[in-house]
C-alpha cells in the first residue's frame, strides 16, 4: 500500500506482486520505497520463485537495491546492487554511477570494469521511480540508457491509452506505457495507476 502523499513528491510505498506466466504462477517479487531525505530515496525488490518455478529450484532468489537521488520526478541513480542466490552459490553485482567524473564503474568478484556514463542513464529499479514521475505530464515519449547485469541498451517509453484492469482487490484504472528497445520494438508493456502516484 501507498502511504499518504508528501508535499506532491513521491512517498514511501510497499508493493507485492504475483510474477505469471500466462495462467501459471512462478514468483513473487515485493518492492520497497525508502525516502531518506526529500531528494534522496532507496529502492529494493525482493524476488522469489513460485508454483511450479518453486518445484524447480526454490533457492531462486535475487535481491535488488538502488540507492541516489529523486529530483523533479528523475531518479539519478548512485549505486545499484543485484545479487543472485542459487543454491549455495550466491552472485554479486555492483554498480557505481560517477556522475561528476562521468565514469559508471562495475564490480562483480575480484572483477571491476570502467565505462563512459552516459547522460540520463538508469538502473533496472530507478527507471521505474523516473517513470512514475513522467508519466503524470507525459506529452512526450522519453528515452534513456538502461544500465543492467547484461549490459546498457537504450530504451524509449510512449504513453499509450487508458485501461481498466480487473484484479483480485478490484478494479483499476491505469495507463499503458509502451516500452520499446533500441529497434523501436516494444519489448514490454507497463500499467500504471494515477490513483496510486502511477505504481506500476
């Protein structure tokens, strides 16, 4: 649940999520917003397998977490960590975001590597605070590089029609944003809901 807004900013939230593949559920993933500060915020996702995902292998755990600031509805990501557990093996990402010297440093292991940083770029948990601040006023498409464990790519998001899904609390109106890759075909479809500041 959302807590009550804060002076128009983004407040704290919690969100829980059944993760399907069609009718079939395989996960759970749980959300965490964390607002240190006015300008600062902590985000962490928490997800783990399920139904018959769970059968399979129910040490499947990876925890997110993305930690900067949150300005005039844009996340600028600091650091970001992603670690896999499976099993008794556990791997570790790192991702530090230099943005006065420009550079994005990677850690994973004993292993570091150092890129350029592109302007405006995001992590996997940030783009999503950056999308719940666009999308209120979002006249037009919005385009950044998404930093991920696999690589960077650049993303676009389109606002698309209004939708009402029917879930298992009720009824929800929602936006659909339109999620497209570096080709420009969509590869994901987000819904958003006003009544709760554009949770997806």
């Amino acid at each position: 649940l959302l807590h009550p807004a804060q002076a128009a900013s983004l407040p704290p939230f919690t969100a829980a999520y059944d993760l399907r593949f069609g009718d079939a559920l395989v996960g759970h993933a749980y959300f965490r917003l964390q607002r240190p500060s006015a300008q600062r915020y902590e985000f962490e996702a928490f997800t783990i397998p399920a139904g018959t995902m769970a059968v399979e292998d129910e040490s499947h755990e990876i925890l997110e977490v993305s930690q900067g600031s949150l300005l005039g509805g844009m996340a600028t990501p600091e650091l970001y960590y992603y670690s896999l557990r499976k099993g008794e093996s556990t791997e570790i990402l790192e991702l530090l975001f230099d943005w006065n010297a420009g550079l994005l440093k990677q850690r994973a292991g004993d292993a570091e590597q150092t890129t350029v940083l592109e302007a405006r770029s995001q992590d996997r948990l940030s783009y999503l605070l950056t999308l719940m601040g666009w999308a209120p006023t979002a006249d037009n498409d919005l385009s950044f590089p998404l930093v991920e464990p696999t690589g960077s790519s650049l993303v676009g998001l389109s606002p698309q029609v209004t939708e009402t899904l029917d879930l298992a609390v009720g009824s929800l109106t929602t936006v659909r944003v339109d999620r497209a890759g570096p080709d420009g075909q969509i590869e994901r479809r987000l819904w958003l809901a006003p009544a709760l500041h554009y949770l997806p």
